[in-house]
C-alpha cells in the first residue's frame, strides 16, 4: 500500500514539474515576439506610464539599439527616442496578424519604411 501512494505521489510531482517547466519554456520562446513586447512600448509613449517597467525598458532598450545599428533605415539625428517607439508601434498595430512574430524584425521593417535611407 505504501509503495502504491509513493508512486501516485511521485508520477504527481513529476506531471507537476513537467506541467510548469512546459509554461516557462512557452513565456521563453515569446518573450521576443511582438505580443509581448508592444504592451511596454505603448507604456513607455504613455503620457501616464504605469505598466510593467521591465517590458518598458525593454521596448527602450530594443529600439534604441536597432536605431544605432540597423543599415535599413536611416533615423534621423531629430528623431526622438519617443518618435521612434510611436512609429514602430502605429506599424506594428496596423499588422495585427502579425503580433506572434519577433518584435526587433518588426521594428527594423517599421524603421525601414519610416525613414528609407537615401541612395
């Protein structure tokens, strides 16, 4: 009998480890996508920013980084940090169906189209 419940409580422990490492490996693989990252980003143009800061940070943090390295696009010296999230973010909102995909694609195609470099 004692060997019985042992097993009923080990084969639980195990559907439970297995049920929430499944969960955390889901949130790892989305945490790039836009559908994560957008809520920071509207935040963070908010004249009220009271959202999740990490994800505002990170919006920041991504654009401003893709703004210095990207040969795409050409932002311009006046663009402000702000001008730059409320133009990936109008871009981003206007491709709903597109929300799944990686944010930092999203926002070099939004530079892109924004701010075409001259040739």
């Amino acid at each position: 009998m004692f060997r019985s419940r042992l097993s009923i409580s080990g084969l639980f422990l195990i559907g439970a480890l297995v049920l929430s490492g499944g969960s955390t490996y889901a949130e790892i693989n989305h945490s790039d996508s836009a559908n994560y990252v957008m809520p920071g980003c509207r935040n963070y143009v908010s004249d009220n920013p009271n959202g999740d800061l990490f994800k505002t940070g990170l919006c920041w943090g991504l654009i401003s980084s893709l703004t210095l390295i990207t040969d795409n696009s050409c932002v311009p010296t006046s663009a402000t940090q702000r001008q730059a999230v409320a133009v990936v973010i109008q871009y981003i909102d206007a491709r709903p169906a597109r929300m799944h995909e990686d944010f930092r694609h999203l926002a070099l195609e939004a530079m892109k189209a924004a701010w075409p470099c001259k040739k």
